[in-house]
C-alpha cells in the first residue's frame, strides 16, 4: 500500500456519467483534481461508458476541476487519435472524446 496514489496524498477524482436517453452520447464530469497517477482512472471509465454504444461521442468535463498539464496532454492526445491508450484497452476500439478544458482560474497546474 506505501506505494497507493492516496499513501502519497493524491486527491480522489468525483466523477458523474452523464447519459444520453437514446445513448447518443454521454458527458464524463470530473471534480477534483486530474493527474497523471488518477488518469488512468478516468481512462477507465470513459472505456466502460464507449462500451456502452461504440463510437458515440464522449465529452470529457473538466470546468469543474483542475489538471495537471502533462495529464492534460495526454488526454488531448487521446481525443486527437480517437482512441483510448492500450494500457486501458488492447483492442484498439474508436473513441469520440472531446475534452472541455478546466475553467479560468482552476486551469492547469503544472
């Protein structure tokens, strides 16, 4: 456990999925703040909410949260290439993220 993100005093995310009715697509909002340790966390559940409906479009919510860059990178990286890392999924599978940025003020840290 010494090596457990919360043993270093790594904040939980609070995260809401937000479905569509007709699973159209779905809004990821994330509380608290993003970091590379919790950022496979995420990952995780925006591969379970693609699951749901392959290649529906998935907004990442950050304008209530705050973000490291270099997690934030990442996650642009992601929603650039249209697929998650394959650490988080081996097959490949497209995923539609968007990333809404952090709000002014919360904005990145680095």
């Amino acid at each position: 456990m010494e090596n457990h993100p919360s043993s270093i005093g790594a904040r939980k995310l609070r995260i809401l999925v937000r479905l569509d009715p007709e699973l159209a697509s779905a809004r990821i909002c994330v509380r608290g703040v993003l970091t590379p340790a919790n950022l496979y966390a995420l990952y995780c559940i925006a591969r379970r909410t693609n699951g749901l409906q392959p290649g529906m479009p998935i907004t990442v919510d950050l304008t209530g949260a705050q973000a490291q860059a270099d997690a934030l990178q990442a996650l642009h990286v992601s929603a650039a290439e249209r697929r998650l890392p394959a650490t988080v999924d081996p097959t490949g599978a497209p995923c539609w993220l968007s990333v809404l940025e952090p709000a002014p003020g919360t904005g990145s840290r680095p």
